[in-house]
C-alpha cells in the first residue's frame, strides 16, 4: 500500500462523539433532506484512482434512512454496512451547513 493510515478505534470513538456534540449544540432538531437519489461507486472500484469508473449505480437518501430506521424498531441488528448508509446522509447533511 503506497499511503496507508492506522486508526484507533478509541480516537475514532472520540471524533464521532465530537461529532455528535456539534449535532447536539445545533438548534436543528429536524434536518430536511432536500435531495434523494446520489451516485454510487461500487465499493471495490471506490479506492481504485487509476481507473476511471464506468459502472456507476444510484443509490437513494430516502431508501437508506428507512433502511437505518429499522435498527430503531428492532427489525434488525447494526452491521457494518449501516457506515456506509449513514455517511450518505451525513454527507448530504455536512454539505448543507445546516450545523453551522
């Protein structure tokens, strides 16, 4: 690997509860997501700079909150994946300023 990084999951913990504060000082008790559908690189083509990717996807914001959703009514456990959903959000979030 030509760059790579070793995180700690302890200072990883700490950001996102960082994270979390700067959401819970916000007056935003509600975040409107004012887009839906994004473009979606397969995840093994994602890291890939040297090639150009071709088989983008669609992904949707709405989809991956009900899909989230069902963590809090207990219709299924948290897996990995639910990062990869929830950046989505978080990143249509963070682009709007709305925490600012």
């Amino acid at each position: 690997m030509e760059n790579s990084i070793e995180i700690q999951k302890e200072d990883l913990k700490k950001i996102l509860f960082l994270l979390v504060d700067k959401l819970e000082a916000s007056d935003n008790n509600k975040f409107l997501l004012d887009k839906d559908l994004y473009w979606s690189i397969p995840d093994e083509k994602l890291y890939d700079i040297y090639k150009e990717p071709v088989d983008l996807t669609m992904g949707s914001l709405v989809e991956d909150w009900e899909f989230l959703q069902k963590i809090l009514r207990k219709e299924r456990e948290v897996i990995g994946y639910d990062f990869n959903k929830i950046s989505h959000i978080l990143r249509l979030i963070a682009q709007s300023n709305c925490l600012i």
